[in-house]
C-alpha cells in the first residue's frame, strides 16, 4: 500500500468555520497576536493569553470536522495515510484520520511550564489560572509559540522522505519551519497542492493544482486517486 503524507494547514479547517490568524487582521481585542502567542506575552499578561486561547478552544468546541477531514479518512481505505498538520485544532482526530502529528501542539491540550513532558487533556474549553501541574506550576496551552523550537519537526521530515504522494492543503508553504518540509519530498514523488489561492512551490517540483477549497479539492483528489 502506497505511503500517503498529508501536509495540511489553516484553510483544511476554514470550512469548519475556525478562522486563522490572518482571517482575524492579526487582531484580536486590539492586541497583536505576537503579544498573546510569545512566551513574552505569557510572561507579561497571563490572564490574556489564557482568554486568547480559552476563545479559540470554545469555537472549536462547537465546531465540526468538515468533509475534506472525512475525505481523508476515506482515503485510508487505499493509502497508507498519515497527516502533518500545523493546526492546533483535532478536527483530523475527530473525523477518524489514525495518524496525525501536531507541528504546532494541540489547542485542547494544557502542559506543565516546569516540565514540558507533562501535558494535559482540557476538560471543556477553559484554562484558568490557578490550574496547576501535579508540579505546582501554572499550567499553559500546549501549543508551540513564535520564538520556540518545533520538536516534532524531525519526525515530520522522516514521514514525509518516505512518502509515495504528498498533498499540500491549505497552507501558504510561507511559515518555517513547516515550510521547509517540502524539502524533504523524494524524488519521483507525486505531489498534489489544494488551495484557492496561487501558491508559489519550487520551480524543480512537478506538482499538480487543485485550485480549490479543501473540501472541493480533497474530493476531487480522491476521484483522480482512486479512479480506475
């Protein structure tokens, strides 16, 4: 069975209705997102940081995976099929897809600031403070923010240099270093690029567009994956 790798980035999850960062004008109650997703900003306002990110897990809470998530899941039934995603949210979980890698850590997720190996499930939507690790220490969203290393990032690399087919969806190929990934794609690997908007890829690369939302071009991927 052909190895399928998935990178996949906001606009995989816009048609759930989750907006980005961009979508917000990189404002959100007058504050620049850099000021509530540094460890600056943590060090400075906690109490903002954690309402920023508090906002975020309610809408996604009440959010639903939308049916490119579910059409990647389909694909399992003919690939051996393992997302990279740089989104936060578990919309690939919750749609069923079996292996997902967080880039950029897990919106429902808190972790210890004193031992990051200690991370946490959120029960509901809000971290508080006052929330401790079994440590003593506040915890904070498990998330990866401006200025910090991306742990996962070698084992990314290592799916994605073992891939038969690589599809880019929703991500602008802009942010490193998720971006660079593409770096790693083997040579006489199909690739398939999903996105309403022209994304600029590297001239050496053979890749064929669908110039589409992700649900629209995730089916239209399986029809061309799958046909006979």
């Amino acid at each position: 069975m052909k190895k399928l790798v998935v990178l996949s980035g906001a606009g995989m999850s816009a048609e759930s209705g989750l907006e980005t960062f961009r979508d917000m004008g990189g404002i959100w109650e007058q504050y620049d997102v850099t000021e509530v997703a540094t460890p600056q900003a943590w060090n400075a306002d906690k109490e903002l940081v954690l309402r920023f990110y508090n906002e975020r897990r309610k809408k996604l809470i009440e959010s639903e995976p939308n049916e490119g998530h579910k059409g990647l899941v389909e694909l399992e039934n003919f690939f051996n099929v393992e997302i990279i995603t740089q989104n936060v949210d578990d919309l690939h979980e919750r749609s069923g897809s079996s292996k997902v890698l967080h880039l950029h850590g897990e919106i429902r997720k808190s972790r210890s600031t004193v031992d990051p190996t200690l991370v946490y499930e959120i029960d509901g939507w809000e971290l508080k403070p006052g929330d401790i690790c079994e440590k003593g220490s506040q915890l904070r969203p498990h998330i990866v923010w401006f200025g910090e290393a991306v742990p996962a990032i070698e084992d990314a690399a290592g799916i994605v240099h073992t891939a038969d087919i690589v599809v880019v969806i929703g991500t602008s190929l802009n942010v490193y270093p998720a971006a660079g990934l593409i770096n790693y794609v083997p040579q006489n690997c199909e690739i398939y690029l999903i996105d309403p908007n022209d994304i600029p890829v590297p001239p050496d690369l053979d890749v064929v567009f669908f110039k589409e939302t992700a649900v629209n071009g995730v089916r239209k991927l399986i029809n061309k994956l799958t046909a006979c």
